[in-house]
C-alpha cells in the first residue's frame, strides 16, 4: 500500500506528463495543418508530370528501347530501397508500420536471392532497420534541421537515386512511405520508382487531373528540341518529384500519426489521474477514519 | 479570339489556372507564343519569362527557372522548375539562382552535365542582363 505522499506525488507526476502529451498534440495539430496544406499544394505538380509522362510514353515507338530510367535495366538481380521515416519518435506506430513493409520486402528480396541495398531518408528508420540489416544500408540521409520542406531538400535524393542507377549500383528502385489519408490513417505505401511505372501513374493523374482527355498514344506530339533530350531531363526530375511527394505525404502522415497519438497519451493520463485521486481520497479517508477509532476507543479504555 | 486552358504548376504548389487568349514562353529553341489550338508539342523551357494574356485582358508575368511545357488538344501545361511572379523577383533573388547555377556547374563530373549547367548559367546571367537588374 502507497503512502498517501507517494500517491501525491503520482499524482503530480502524471499531471506533469499530461501537460506535455496536450502541448504535443497541439503543436502536432498546427504543424499538421501546415504540412498537409502544402502535401495538397504539390499535388497537382505530380499529376500533370504523371499525365506528361504517360504522354511522352505513349508516343515513343515500342521496341526502340528507351532509356534506362523508362524501362529499367531488363535485369532483376538488385534492389535499392529508399525508407522514408521520421527524425522524431512519439508518434504511435508512424515509423514502425514504414520499416515494417520495408523489411518485410527485403526479407522477400533477400529470400529469393537477390541483393538488397537501402538508402534511409530520416533518422528512426535507420535506427530500426540497422539492426537486422546494417550491412545493406548504404547511405542514410538525414533531414533534421529541415523546417519546411522544398523541392530543393527531395532534389539531391532524387539526383543521388539516378546517379546510383548510372552507375550501375542496381536494377530497380523501391520507395517506402507513408501516405496520408486522414489524420488517423496513414497507409504505408511501396512505390516503384525505376523502371518507372508509368501506367498506372498516368491513369491515376488522369483520373483526377483534367488532361484526362489527352491520354496515352492518342495525340502526336511535336518535340523540341527532341524526345530522347526531352526525356533525359524529365525523367530524373520525375524520380526528384516523386521523392518530394513521398516526403510531403511523410510529414503529413507523421504529424497525424503523433497526434492521435499524443490524444490517446492525453485521455490516457486523464483516466490514470482520475484512478489515482480516488484512491488517494479513499487511503486519506480511512487514515482519518483509523485516527478517530484509535482517538475514541483510548477515551472510553480511561 | 478563343481561349484555352493554361496550368502553370512548380513543385511547391499551383502557380496559375485558368483560361487565357495567349502564352508566351522562352523554349529551349527560342520563343514561342502559344494561342488556342495549337498543334500538340512538348518544349524544354529554359530561365525566363512567361507572358500569361488572360481571357480578361489583363496580362500575368512570371519568372520560370527551366521546365517543360505541355501543348495538348486540352490546353496548355507547364511544369516549372521554379515560378515566381515577376514582381517578386529581384536581384538578390536572381543572384542566388545564378549562385546555385555556378555550384551546379563547379560539380558537375561528366561533360554532358557540364555543358548543360554552364548552359543554364550564360542563360540566367543573360536573363539578369534583360532584365536590367
């Protein structure tokens, strides 16, 4: 049995833990707000890249053998996965879903024999993932001191993706996030960045983008200056845009994940606060209680 | 004069949407104006400006730092690298472009992608000269 001031200071204590899970869940609900307004903002950005590519796609000649970002090597043999996470944890199972999907795809990759290689966007996944797969991670890139985030902080991963992919260093590129759908669900996604899944892409920007009408192979495209120098700069671009959604679509999905959180921490200490003050009135009571008894029966002994 | 549709989005957000009489941009192979029913075409933009002439009347300037333009039989899409209005635009701003233009060109290994950021450079400097700034 707690004495009365191990309760008390519970009490406190909770209170104490109470105040900063409420200040975290606001602050998660402003930034919230912030970064889901701009994940919509870029929105229509990757739409009409998604309906310019299917385009683009679409009037090439089939069989002429594209470049390599379009249709990929033709091998199969090694994987590179790009796991966007958070820097911050407290924010429910935000991060851990993310690794999750990522490492499951890699014991897959891993059991059919093929090589896996990771590039880590954010500090958590790293820290999750280099315990079972420290040797495959090849770069972790972190985005800490980044306060809002700019096309010119997604642009470098991009161009560090491609690179990679000149080189030689693998045949397919995977990038893990976490899309946001409302604040509380986030659906940790696997997209396919090289070679580039451009059908689906555009079929889905075209649903809701309005070029809907200028779909794939219906229209003959001038070029200039000319196709494939048109396509040797849009393509990297893409990978760079699709990197800047995914980590736009992370923030969001973070900051939604780490307040419902913080709400469920909050309601959590208020019902611990609550149990613990009843039972602190109910030792108090009896103390006063077992005082009076000893008071009275000691007068009617004399 | 009929209009047609014209988008102008940079990675960031929707720069402009709507119905215009005209657009005039600089493409990679000199500039272009674009007017309602335009045959299809797909152009590389290099640093300019975009001349926006509204269904209204009333005419839109803005700054683009390189990206593509989009002619379909639905209108005219523009996908830019970075967009700012014109009046937003001044020469410290310019400046640091031409900075990041310089570091692009100081890093470039191989010489395709020297020739292309030496390329953008000349362009924005160039760009810097017209505009007086």
């Amino acid at each position: 049995m707690p004495s009365l001031k191990d309760l008390r200071n519970r009490i406190a204590s909770v209170k104490a833990t109470q105040k900063i899970t409420k200040a975290m869940q606001m602050v998660a609900a402003a930034k919230l707000r912030r970064a889901q307004s701009s994940a919509e903002a870029a929105r229509p950005y990757a739409e009409r890249m998604g309906v310019v590519l299917s385009n683009l796609a679409g009037s090439i000649a089939p069989g002429a053998g594209g470049p390599g970002l379009l249709t990929g090597t033709g091998q199969d043999s090694t994987h590179l996965l790009v796991v966007c996470t958070a820097e911050r944890g407290l924010c429910g199972g935000f991060n851990t879903s993310i690794v999750r999907l990522a490492r499951e795809h890699a014991a897959q990759l891993l059991a059919q024999g093929k090589k896996v290689k990771i590039i880590c966007v954010g500090k958590k996944g790293y820290d999750q993932l280099k315990r079972n797969y420290e040797s495959h991670i090849i770069e972790l890139i972190e985005l800490r001191a980044v306060k809002n985030l700019a096309f010119s902080n997604a642009d470098p991963i991009g161009r560090k993706i491609v690179a990679l992919f000149h080189e030689g260093e693998f045949d397919v590129c995977t990038l893990f996030f976490s899309r946001f759908k409302s604040v509380i669900a986030q659906i940790p996604t696997a997209l396919q960045l090289i070679p580039a899944d451009v059908t689906t892409g555009g079929d889905k920007a075209a649903g809701t983008g309005h070029g809907a009408a200028a779909q794939v192979g219906s229209v003959n495209y001038d070029f200039e200056p000319d196709e494939s120098e048109i396509l040797a700069d849009l393509l990297p671009r893409n990978i760079s845009v699709q990197v800047f959604r995914a980590l736009l679509e992370n923030a969001a999905s973070e900051q939604g994940a780490r307040m419902s959180a913080m709400d469920n921490a909050t309601r959590n200490a208020g019902e611990m606060i609550k149990k613990q003050t009843t039972k602190y009135n109910r030792s108090r009571q009896a103390m006063i209680t077992k005082e009076l008894i000893e008071i009275i029966s000691g007068a009617e002994a004399l | 004069m009929s209009s047609f549709h014209f988008e102008i989005v940079a990675p960031e957000k929707l720069m402009f949407s709507g119905s215009v009489q005209s657009v005039t941009f600089a493409s990679s192979e000199g500039e272009m104006t674009v007017f309602a029913n335009h045959a299809p075409l797909m152009a590389m933009l290099k640093p300019g400006i975009i001349t926006v002439n509204e269904e209204g009347g009333a005419v839109q300037k803005l700054f683009v730092k390189g990206g593509f333009a989009d002619v379909a039989p639905t209108g005219l899409t523009v996908l830019a690298e970075t967009a700012l209005p014109l009046a937003d635009l001044n020469a410290a701003a310019i400046d640091t472009h031409i900075a990041d233009a310089q570091t692009d060109l100081d890093v470039a290994k191989t010489l395709e992608s020297k020739r292309l950021a030496s390329e953008k450079l000349d362009q924005m400097r160039e760009l810097k000269a017209a505009l007086a700034l």
